[in-house]
C-alpha cells in the first residue's frame, strides 16, 4: 500500500482543500456525525460547497456501534447521489462506516456486501479524525454489527489514502474522553512493541508514539493546540503499528470491562496493560514468540528504553504510575461472578498475538491484579 499523505492545518485548510481539489474529489459522501456542523473543519467544507468549489453530501444515519443496515444505507446514498468519493470526518464510528462504505460501494448493489469477497477499488478516501486515540483513520480494521453480532472487517484497501490532523477538533473533548482516548494509543502502542507480529517498522511506528505520548501528554491534558497536534500523530503512529502487528491480550481482556463497568475503552485498556506488563516480564519462560525467550528479553529492554528507562520492571512501573496519576480507577468488584463472566469473555484469537502465554489461571490472576487493591 502507498504512504498515507499527512496533511496539517499549518496553512489553514488551504492544503486540505487542494489535496481534495488535486484527488479528482468532485462528488463526496462526507460520513460524519452531528456535530460536523459545529467543528470549524465542518464550516469551512459547508462554506465551499457554497461557493462551489466543492459538491458534498452528508451522511450521518448510523449509531456509536454501526449496524450494517447503516452501511447499506450508506452505499445507497453513495450511489444515489452519484458520489465519486468519501470522506470520513469522526471518530471510530465514523471511521468504520466510511471504511465499508468504501469497500462495498463497487459490488454489485443489493449483495449481502459483508460475505462479498472484497475487490479493491480506486475510490479516493480522505479521513479527518476527531478524536486521539483509536488510530482507525490508520488501520485496516472496521467493525460492525451484522444481524446483531459484532462483526470485523478486514482490508488493505479500507485504508484512507490521506489524513488531515486538525487540533481544533480536540478542543471540546472531555478530560475523561481526552484521558481514555489518549491511553488508547498509549495500549496500542505497547501492546504492538510486544506482538509476536511486530516488524522492526511496526515497532519504530510504536517508539515514536510512546515518546510522543510521554513528552506531550500535559499539554494535551492542559488542551493545548500543540498538546492536541501531537496527540492525534502518536495516535495515527500507534495504528499504524497496529495495523501491521494487531494487538494483544490486553485488548483481548479489556473489552467485557468496558460493558461490565461502564468505563471507557482506553481506561479499561489501560488498567488491563498496567496488570499484564509486570506479569509477562515474571513469566517470560512461558514465551510464546517463535522468536525465542533471549529475543523476549530483548524486547522488553528495548520497550523499557522506549519508555526512557533502564529496566523493564522500572518501564512498567512508569505505566503503572502514569495510569495512576490520571486518576483512571479500577472499578468496584460486585460479586465473584464478575471474574467467571470475565474469563468467558476473552477471545483466544487476540491470545495467539501475546508473547507469553496466558492459560486460564494466568488470565484469573491478571483479572484479580486489575480489580483487587
């Protein structure tokens, strides 16, 4: 696949404009959420198309989880408005939709597009991400639900060609949101240094966002433009590291956290790596990298090195602390039920890409280290 084109708004949008100009761009389906209208990115393309330099339809009818009848419908007003290309202003959500849309926009309409085998097209595909955490606008990855089962598509080409780092749309975020979007990158980040999939790019991808993350996380906390510049670069860098290595088990067991305690995905993540980490280094004779234990020990020195320190067990203190200092809690156990609901939700594909090896005492200490003081 072809380098994906960063644009940065150092001259305004103008760069933006011109890139959307020069990629043949004269028909887009912009697949956003309400709030577009009140991003200054979202009032700069309305202002375009009244001036028509520009022809854009929006699109906005899928939930936070998108189901694939929204996908569908997507399609349906790609083609009825005779749309020529798509742009994705949003966050994951929004990014899942636009990735389909763009899959499935070539076959043959009314297919049941999920089970379709997908043929990459020429659909110019620019994404604007308005969130620092997921890195989806750098990824192969979309998910959505299908007759109510959750559902992972997977393709090179769903891939935005270009990606436009606006700070203005971090402005409004939450600090909660602003916390547990920028842990997100951080997990990803790790959590790909560490796959049994990483490539020496995948992990210079996730060196850089963890320096990032470490160098700018005040300023981004404090909503500083340059803080929210950064933090959308580690987070574009922390997928693209996944998107070659895929994540590992602490992603696998952090996502029936989320649903049990209603925490958010990146706090639920976080808490998740802050048990794993220390766990993994005490157990490295269970590795299960082919690469080898000596190759294991390595790793970790080098991701402590990453992490500006001189051990692993110093590294994954500092996570440990710095999780800590952004007062993301654990939640509150209700009964014993919740470590068997736990254990049942873990998906053992996402086990296959975690350097040691987690049997189901291994996964019930960890879940007992992530919600025990």
């Amino acid at each position: 696949m072809a380098m994906q084109t960063v644009i940065t708004k150092d001259r305004g949008y103008n760069a933006f404009l011109e890139y959307l100009l020069h990629a043949g761009m004269k028909k887009i389906l912009v697949v956003c959420g309400n709030s577009c209208s009140r991003l200054d990115i979202g009032l700069f393309l309305e202002e375009q198309i009244r001036q028509g330099k520009i022809d854009a339809v929006h699109f906005k009818d899928f939930a936070p989880n998108p189901d694939y009848t929204s996908v569908v419908k997507g399609i349906e007003a790609f083609h009825t408005n005779n749309c020529d290309s798509i742009l994705a202003i949003g966050g994951g959500s929004a990014m899942d939709v636009a990735k389909c849309i763009k899959l499935y926009a070539t076959m043959p309409e009314g297919s049941d597009y999920i089970h379709e085998h997908v043929v990459p097209n020429t659909i110019p595909f620019v994404a604007v991400p308005t969130t620092a955490g997921t890195g989806s606008e750098a990824t192969r990855f979309a998910v959505v639900y299908y007759k109510g089962e959750k559902q992972s598509v997977t393709d090179m080409s769903s891939i935005p060609q270009a990606v436009l780092f606006d700070e203005s749309v971090l402005e409004s975020l939450p600090l909660y949101h602003r916390k547990s979007t920028m842990m997100d990158a951080f997990c990803h980040a790790v959590e790909s240094f560490w796959s049994v999939n990483s490539t020496d790019e995948s992990k210079a991808f996730a060196r850089s966002a963890i320096r990032l993350i470490l160098e700018n996380s005040d300023s981004y906390l404090s909503n500083s433009p340059t803080g929210n510049k950064k933090m959308l670069e580690a987070a574009n860098l922390a997928g693209k590291a996944i998107n070659i290595s895929q994540t590992t088990a602490g992603h696998a067991m952090c996502y029936k956290l989320t649903s049990l305690y209603g925490i958010a995905h990146g706090h639920a993540a976080s808490l998740c790596v802050s048990a794993l980490w220390p766990y993994m280094i005490a157990h490295k004779k269970d590795c299960a990298d082919s690469r080898g234990t000596v190759y294991l020990s390595q790793m970790f020195e080098e991701l402590a090195a990453s992490m500006g320190e001189q051990s692993p067990e110093t590294a994954a203190e500092k996570f440990k602390n710095f999780v800590e200092s952004l007062a993301l809690e654990k939640p509150s156990v209700r009964n014993k039920d919740d470590f068997e609901i736990l254990m049942k939700s873990v998906n053992p594909v996402r086990l296959k890409n975690n350097p040691v090896r987690l049997d189901a005492d291994a996964i019930d200490t960890i879940y007992h280290h992530i919600l025990e003081a």
